[in-house]
C-alpha cells in the first residue's frame, strides 16, 4: 500500500470511529486502590461501574498478579466494598473491606483463596475510614458520635418542628448541615473469633471531627508497626470557621487514651501521619502559614525518640501529596503537581534533593508498594483515558501496565490530540496551556475555541480525566479546547501559586486571556465563535469575563462561581479562605473595600452581552446558590440570553450519574446553540 493510501485509510478509519458521548462517559470503569499482597504476588483494586438507568454505581474487588495478566473479580453483586486492604494474621493472608450489605456500612474480610466474605463488626450507625492493625488483631476506624441533642431531644412536645437553632458560625460545610455528631476515631480488638470486640472512643469528650471534613478519609489516621500506638488528624482552636489550623495527635490507645499533640507550634494544615515501617519516624504533610490552605504541603519527619522533626523538601518548590514510606525505611515516595502533570517522586530520609521516578504527558500518583522494594504500583490518567494501575520498576523506571478495564471502549473512540503550548503572559512570565484538538482536526478548516477556566482557585490543569469537565468530551464534539495553568495554580512554583491571592481579577484574568487570545491568532480559529466555560472560581472567571472580556466571547458557561465578592464573604462556611484570598470582611478597612469593588462581577453587570448559562447546585455551601441566582437575574434584567440549570439535590458537584448526564446535555446545548461547531 502506497504512503498516500494508508493516510487515507486512517483517515477513513478515524472518521468510522465512535465519539465519546455523556452516556458513553459513564460507562466507564472508575479503577481505585493498587495495594500488594504481603507476598508480593498479588495487587488489589477497586473498580467501580455506573447503571445510568437505576442511578446507581457499585464498585467491586478484582486481584492481579504484580507480574501481569488477567485479573481475577474477589467480589461481585449489588454493594460497594471500600477501604479495602491486605491483612497477615495468624490465620494468613486476608483482605478486608467495609461493605453495607448488612444494612449499615461495617468491617468484613475475605479470604482470596476463596470463600464468602465474612462480617467483622456489627456497631450501630455502621463505621467509616477502616485500618487494621499491622498485626491484624484490632480496627482503627471511625463512627458517628452524637455529642449535642437533637430539636426534638430539646423539644418534645414540638414533634414536628423543622428548624436549626444556631448559635455559631461553622454550621454547615461543602453540603453538610452541622447535626451535633462529631465523627471520632475507635479501637476494636479483635476476639479469638475474629469478631471485633466493643469499640473504646480514643476521643470522647471532644468536639472534633477526625479525619477532618469534607475530603478527609482514611489516610488521616494510622496505626504504629507495634500495634499499641495511633495517630490522629484533628483540627484545633474553637474557631473553626476561620482555622486551617490541625494537628497530628498520638494516642497509646490500650494505656488509657491520652491525645498528645506533635505539631504544636504549627499553624497550618496538619495531615496524614504515616509511621516508617522500622518505627523510627513519623512523617506528615505540613502547610506552614496559617489561614492559608493551598499553602506549600511540606514532608515533615519526627524522630519518635527524641521528638527532633526535619524538614525533608527544604528547597524544594513543589507542594507533595500521598506519603508512602519504602519498606526498607529509609524514603519515601509521594506525587506533586509539575508543570500540568503529576509525577512521582523518593526523597531519602537522611535528605537530599528529591529524585523523579516518572515522567511524560500523565497524572501518576503512588497506590502500593512490593514488599521488596523493587517496584511501586502506580495510578496513571491523562485526558484521554482514565485510571488504569501501572507497575514501576524502580532499577530502570519501566512503567507495565497492570489492569485494562477501559482497553475495550476507548478502543472504539477516536482520540483528541493534546499538546503544551506556550504563551508570554503580560507580565513576560512563560505560561503553560494544555490546547485539546478534535479527532478530526483539519488546519485548512475554521473551529470555534473553547477557553477552559479552572477553579480551585489554587488546583492545577493537570493530565486528569474529569467524569464531569472532560477535555476529551468537549474536543469530540468539535471544538479545540484551551486550558492554561494561569497564575494561581500549582505545579510551576509557589511563588506562581501565591500570585492569586488578593488579586482575584488582576494577572490571573490577564494571564486567562492571553492565552486564549495567542490561540486565536492561528489561522483556523474562529474568532466569532469562542466560548468560556468553569466552575467554582473558574465560575468566577466567567462571571468576570462576561463583564470584562471585551467582545471574545459569544457564549459562556458558570457552574457555582461567585458573582458578588461581598454576598460571598457573608454567605460561605470556610471563612479562612476568604479571610486569605479576598484579604477579609469588605467593611474592616478601605483598602480591602477597593480589592471587593475592584474585583467583584457583579459591578460590571453594566457591560454584559455575552448569552449565559448558570449552573448552581441547592447544597452547595461553600459557593451558596445565592451567588447563581443573583447572577441569573442580573442576567435578565439587562436582557442578556440566559438560561439556569438548578439542582435541587446537588452541592458543589454533581454527584447523581443521571444529574450528570443532564449537566453535559443542557452544557453542550448552550455551546453547540451559540457557536454551533463544524459538522
């Protein structure tokens, strides 16, 4: 075959290709967890399936061999199985996980030899975030405790009262109304009959919840290699609202119970203590500023000894996430955010530069480790396909893949093209954008622009698959999707990441801008059809554009942004973040007024045109419906086109799968409406 005719032939073999749809999104299998048996011969995982039609999503356990090959189901019918792991015990080699299959979530285990799985616990109100002890003889695990008494408890004779009596701020998080249970670590031990015993509260009497709400889970707490000690994450001080402050507490849990803070003196985030496998360290990651909670996590290692702690990414300017000690002791491996990917890094214990371990165009994140030491397994995703687990040979840094769960469909799909591209901001920094292009990209043709607007407001535009704000998704429906890493997000320093704070609408919104406007200079952009799209902050953004974006754009999208800087600061419930970033109350001083007035969209509704369409969940606490409504009805009463897509159920974000292919339908019909792309 000629070299013209085997162009031609992929060619007709990209166009007979499927496009991903929203549907097709959702069947795709969600692949979590990659911890090794303690032999080494087995890895363990997670994989979780979406049923669009009943709503509903279950995830079930599979194993495969650390060499390769086919992978083997351990569970399977209706009942997720979670926080499951490897267990040595003197009766061998056992998995457990929590399941609610009972009825309420608790401990079962598993032999994966075979046989049926066996419940472990039965605690009323079910438990959350399970450890088992390195000795497999007791649970760490989290309940419900309830420390202040319910309307009907305080009034009896009201039985159908439907209020909130509140007396302080913190009164709901993320999409939780504050109820007067707090959230407590347990100790378990286990019987002769492998049945757990009843459960000593290592918190009683304290109003804290551990791990912290909302993300925390069960990397907040740990158990010490002897088994007699834990520790916990807990946050500290009575002013929750406005505190990042937590700390790593320990507790001799069979001599009495006593919490003993390590971190005193720290006025930052605080989390996820992780003993070395020898007992000699204890290590953490630590945000050093107050107030501040996308401050720098450092990797922080205390001697359990002499209670010396060092600070073992000195000088290194990236933020370190998922601690994972080598068996030998001696380092540990964690991931961080590197110009819009994630890569897996070792740092020795003794100190040192940290060393790279992966590289190239993906998110890779440590999810176990051979008992060896040789080898790692790793989660790789990028923007084209989800998780799938890799094991990294550390000798040569060989990546094999291990599961293939979504082989089969992507398989079927024609791929977008994802390139860096770079821009010079106004300020003459370099900066970073990911730019995704349709399967069928054709130069010679004019496609409309997509400017993506991240939130966080400090969350890098990573090699990460979104099931909601999916690059592959938007390209696939014909429109070239540009993303850039503007000022504010991690991965090129910290000093880059600082930069957003207290200047909401200042080189950030530059930095959005002339990205897009560098892309728009190529000749296959359409400068009549370019659009805007975010949520959270990058919903900000829209908002902000939509007053100051000149006439780029002709239709723009805001999922749960702020529209009005001063109803947010009244409104929200982690009062340390815009204590931090907006510089506190709008009324303590003039100069902080000016930033409000300065940066807030909702002063510049004056100059909306552009069509709009306002996304807002009801149970979205942190960015209140407020903000959405407001935003809407500016909208129409300037008479811009404008359309509202509430979700009476839904928070920050949109949970439900059938909410969620809603979401994509309503999203795709506002763009394809009013940029109409290519057929």
């Amino acid at each position: 075959m000629s070299k013209w005719m085997l162009v031609l032939a992929m060619g007709f073999s990209a166009l007979a290709q499927e496009r991903i749809t929203p549907e097709s999104l959702w069947n795709l299998g969600r692949v979590s967890g990659g911890a090794v048996s303690p032999d080494g011969k087995w890895v363990l995982y997670g994989v979780r399936t979406t049923n669009l039609a009943e709503n509903s999503s279950d995830q079930d356990l599979y194993l495969v061999a650390t060499s390769g090959g086919d992978s083997r189901a351990l569970t399977s019918g209706k009942g997720s199985e979670s926080d499951f792991q490897w267990v040595r015990s003197a009766e061998g080699d056992r998995v457990y996980f929590l399941s609610a299959k009972s009825g309420s979530s608790q401990a079962w285990k598993l032999d994966p030899a075979g046989g049926d799985p066996v419940q472990v616990t039965d605690i009323e109100g079910g438990i959350a975030n399970l450890k088992v002890s390195p000795k497999g003889d007791a649970l760490l695990f989290t309940r419900d405790v309830r420390m202040d008494p319910t309307l009907a408890e305080l009034h009896p004779d009201l039985p159908k009262a439907d209020a909130k009596i509140i007396d302080s701020l913190y009164f709901r998080h993320w999409d939780q109304w504050e109820d007067g249970a707090y959230s407590h670590a347990h100790v378990a031990k286990l019987g002769a009959d492998g049945k757990a015993q009843p459960p000593i509260n290592l918190m009683e009497g304290h109003r804290r919840d551990c791990p912290l709400p909302p993300f925390g889970g069960a990397e907040q707490l740990a158990w010490a290699p002897e088994g007699n000690e834990v520790a916990l994450t807990l946050k500290l001080g009575q002013d929750q609202a406005s505190s990042t402050d937590s700390g790593i507490y320990l507790c001799g849990w069979n001599e009495g119970g006593r919490l003993e803070l390590v971190t005193g003196g720290m006025p930052g985030y605080d989390v996820e203590p992780s003993y070395s496998p020898d007992g000699k360290w204890l290590a953490w990651l630590s945000m050093p500023r107050a107030g501040f909670e996308a401050d720098k996590n450092r990797i922080l290692v205390m001697d359990r000894k002499t209670r010396a702690v060092v600070d073992l990414t000195d000088g290194f300017d990236r933020t370190a996430h998922g601690l994972h000690w080598m068996p030998d002791s001696q380092s540990l491996v964690f991931h961080v955010e590197d110009l819009g990917t994630d890569q897996v890094y070792r740092v020795k214990v003794t100190g040192g530069s940290p060393e790279a371990l992966t590289q190239g165009q993906a998110d890779f994140a440590v999810a176990g480790i051979h008992p060896d030491g040789g080898s790692l397994i790793v989660t790789k995703q990028d923007m084209l396909r989800p998780i799938e687990l890799h094991r990294l040979d550390l000798a040569d840094k060989k990546l094999s893949a291990l599961t293939w769960v979504n082989d089969a469909m992507i398989a079927k799909l024609a791929a977008p093209r994802v390139e860096p591209r770079w821009t010079k901001a106004t300020d003459g920094h370099s900066l970073h954008s990911w730019v995704i292009y349709p399967p069928d990209f054709d130069p010679k043709k004019k496609w409309p622009v997509l400017l993506y607007c991240q939130g966080g407001p400090q969350s890098q535009v990573g090699q990460w698959f979104s099931f909601r704000w999916n690059f592959r998704l938007m390209a696939s429906k014909g429109y070239v999707v540009v993303a850039p890493n503007r000022r504010g997000l991690p991965g090129f320093g910290q000093a880059w990441n600082d930069q957003i704070s207290g200047d909401w609408g200042g080189q950030c919104m530059q930095d959005l801008l002339s990205a897009v406007d560098d892309v728009l200079t190529e000749p296959w952009a359409d400068r009549e059809r370019v659009g805007a799209v975010g949520a959270s902050f990058g919903g900000y953004t829209a908002y902000w554009l939509m007053g100051n974006g000149g006439d780029r754009f002709r239709a723009i999208i805001a999922h749960c942004g702020v529209f009005n800087l001063e109803s947010m600061y009244a409104s929200t419930e982690e009062l340390w973040f815009v204590n931090w970033d907006l510089g506190g109350p709008y009324w303590r001083s003039s100069e902080v007024r000016a930033g409000y007035e300065a940066f807030s969209p909702h002063r510049f509704v004056g100059n909306w045109k552009t069509p709009l369409l306002v996304i807002h969940g009801e149970k979205d606490f942190r960015v209140p419906i407020n903000q959405g409504l407001e935003a809407f009805t500016a909208a129409q009463i300037e008479g811009v086109p404008s359309r509202f897509l509430y979700f009476p159920q839904e928070g920050h974000w949109v949970l439900s799968p059938q909410n969620g292919v809603l979401w994509q339908r309503v999203f795709f019909d506002w763009l394809d409406r009013h940029l109409k792309a290519p057929k």
